[in-house]
C-alpha cells in the first residue's frame, strides 16, 4: 500500500477557538482516549482543560490513556496530568446523575475506525442519550475516517442490536464521527444540542494515510491502518474458537488455529480470485487470548488493493475454515447457547442459520452497502 501524505487536513481539534462561543463560563466535560490529539500531538484533555473549565473526563472501552485491553472497566481514577476525576462509560446506557451533574457541555474526540462493531461510537450514543435528557449539549471533534467514504458489508438487523451493532448500518459505514452522531440523533429522536466542529480539508476518498493526520492507535489491538482494514472482515472471528491473531503483533491479519492446514487454506482462497486480497500461510503463537502459548497455522490477509471489500473476502474465509475444521470449528455462544457473538457482529444469523451462503452474503453486503451510501448522503458534511 502506498500514499502521497499529500492532503493537509484539520481535525475539530485543531481548531477548538472556534467553540468559544458555544463553550466559553459553562462547565465541560470530556470523552477522549490517546487519539484526541493536535496536529502537533498535543494531548486534548491538556487544550481543554487550559482553554476552558474542565471539570470531568469520561474514558470508553480501553481507558484514558489506552492502557486497557478489550473489555476492561475501571472506576474511581483520576487523571495523572489534571487530578480530574475520570468516569468508566464502557458498556453504560445510562450515565448516572454523579457523572451529569458535573458538566453543562460534553466534548467528544475520539479517532474511531470506521467498523459497526467498534464500541466508542455506541458510547457515544450512550452520552448523547444521556445528555439529552439533562439538556446537556454534546459538541464532537470532528475526525476523519481512517478507512474513508466507502460502505462495505451488510446491514444490521433490528433484532441483533448490542453494544456491538446499535443502529442499521453496513459493517464498513463511511462516515465521520461527526456525520455519525448527526444519524444517531435523528434516528433516536430525542432533542439534543449537538454540534460539530468539522474537518477542514478532508474529502471521502482519502483514508487517513492519504493525509497528514497523525495516526495513533485507537485501541491495542488496532496498531495499524492495515489492522483497520483488514478487521472489517477478520472481527468475524472473535465470535468463533479460531484466532483472530490477538496476542500477536498482527491481531486480525493473522487468521488460524492448531488444527488448521494454512498451505491448503491459501491455495484455496487464492483461488477465488478475490480482487485485491492475498492470503500466505503462516504459522504463529499467540502469547494471549484463544490458543494462547499454542503453536497456530493459518492465514496471514494481505491488501494488494486499499480498496478491497474485507467484508466478504473475511466471511468468504469463515466458510472455508469451517469446512476444512469440521467439528474443530466451533461458533462461540453465550447465555446457555442462546446468542452467538458470532451474529451480533454479523448483524444476522442468515449466513450461521445457513439461510445465506457466504457468497450470497458476500452479494447482499456490496447492495447493502450500495443502499446505506444513497440514504446516508443527508447526513454528510463533506464531499
């Protein structure tokens, strides 16, 4: 993968001088992690709290400052540079009456990934609920996505809604943080005081390596823009017993399991042909999560092409693992066998139920996709 790092671009954060208006004697609160940053790696959370009254920060899945792994909550923190308190939102619907009654406004600068299933943009609806019915207002930094204008994978069904898939959007969804929340307020329907500080000078067909953005990574297991791509189709593991590549240096580029022929594997999804997605076996052992200390065989995903649909070529890779596994391959369940994680990131148990194939689904997603970037343009705020 190549890039220019031709485009200047500015995040909301870069230019905070013009909320004052909006933000100027009222008491603020912050949601941000390690990747509310200035162009000039200026940390948020420290132009905040010298521009404006910062009385509270709010941390989501990951922490504060990062140093979480995936599902990790902890309360009662305060931040090592403010000794302002910090407030866990991870997996809370509703914030509390402490965590409200601290703020008039809420900001929110987080770099999100641009997949349904990543949890800091359901937070933020979370917040937003929340807010609306204090009468708080919510201003979001606007940042651009990573993966840029392009909707990939199937839409979410309604009655698969978790904190892995909240709303009906495609797998790949295309939008800002900030044209996101302008959709998830008008699709809540409840009155909020939202406002946007906008990019400046980003347009949808850049990804974030086409610009001068710094990248940091948005949660440990994302090191990279490559991870980020890769994960639209590769999360789709984390609902089955086959590694998904945490505890490796490559988390959802690396694909595989001890009981898995990775040279037969390769040659198989080499020969769909899939347009822009190679796949080399690989060996590796996670030092933790599934198969930990054990020695994998599978598949590494390589992009020949940033434009690639992950989406399918990874559920296209689903189904070949199930058929070489057999019964080794295994779907994780929870609530006695009741739902599968699986489903809840799909967004349907179609392709599980076997009411789809993968390459029908793979199919549905490219229309899906075509569908959700027509209903979506309203909510747009850049070209």
């Amino acid at each position: 993968m190549t890039s220019q790092h031709s485009l200047h671009v500015l995040s909301g954060a870069d230019h905070l001088e013009d909320l004052d208006r909006i933000i100027r004697d009222r008491r603020v609160g912050l949601m941000t992690n390690p990747t509310g940053i200035s162009h000039a790696f200026r940390p948020t959370i420290d132009s905040v709290y010298e521009r404006w009254n910062l009385t509270a920060l709010y941390q989501v899945e990951h922490g504060i400052r990062g140093d979480r792994q995936a599902g990790e909550s902890v309360e009662g923190e305060r931040d090592s540079v403010t000794g302002l308190p910090i407030y866990s939102t991870y997996g809370m619907r509703t914030w509390t009456e402490e965590m409200l009654g601290k703020i008039d406004v809420l900001i929110y600068d987080i770099q999100d990934v641009g997949a349904r299933f990543y949890t800091f943009i359901y937070s933020l609806a979370d917040a937003m609920r929340s807010c609306a019915a204090k009468g708080i207002s919510v201003v979001v930094l606007d940042r651009i996505n990573p993966l840029g204008g392009l909707q990939d994978g199937v839409r979410l069904e309604p009655s698969f809604r978790s904190f892995v898939g909240d709303f009906e959007l495609p797998t790949r969804y295309g939008l800002t943080v900030g044209e996101l929340a302008r959709l998830m307020k008008e699709q809540m329907q409840f009155d909020l005081d939202l406002h946007v500080c906008p990019l400046i000078g980003w347009n949808r067909s850049c990804l974030l390596d086409d610009t001068d953005v710094p990248w940091v990574a948005p949660s440990p297991n994302c090191p990279t823009l490559q991870t980020a791509l890769c994960y639209i189709g590769t999360c789709l593991f984390e609902g089955t017993n086959i590694s998904e590549g945490r505890g490796t240096t490559q988390p959802f580029e690396l694909i595989g399991a001890p009981f898995l022929d990775g040279n037969a594997l390769s040659d198989e999804m080499n020969g769909l042909g899939l347009p822009g997605v190679h796949f080399r076996p690989v060996s590796f052992r996670p030092t933790f999560s599934k198969h930990a200390g054990e020695s994998c065989r599978g598949v590494q995903m390589h992009l020949t092409d940033r434009g690639a649909r992950t989406f399918g070529a990874g559920l296209l890779l689903v189904d070949a693992i199930r058929r070489q596994a057999g019964q080794q391959f295994q779907f994780l369940s929870q609530d006695g066998g009741k739902t599968f994680f699986f489903d809840l990131l799909l967004g349907t148990d179609a392709y599980r139920e076997g009411r789809m194939s993968a390459g029908e689904m793979a199919q549905a997603a490219v229309r899906d996709a075509e569908q959700f970037q027509e209903t979506a343009r309203i909510y747009h705020l850049y070209r």
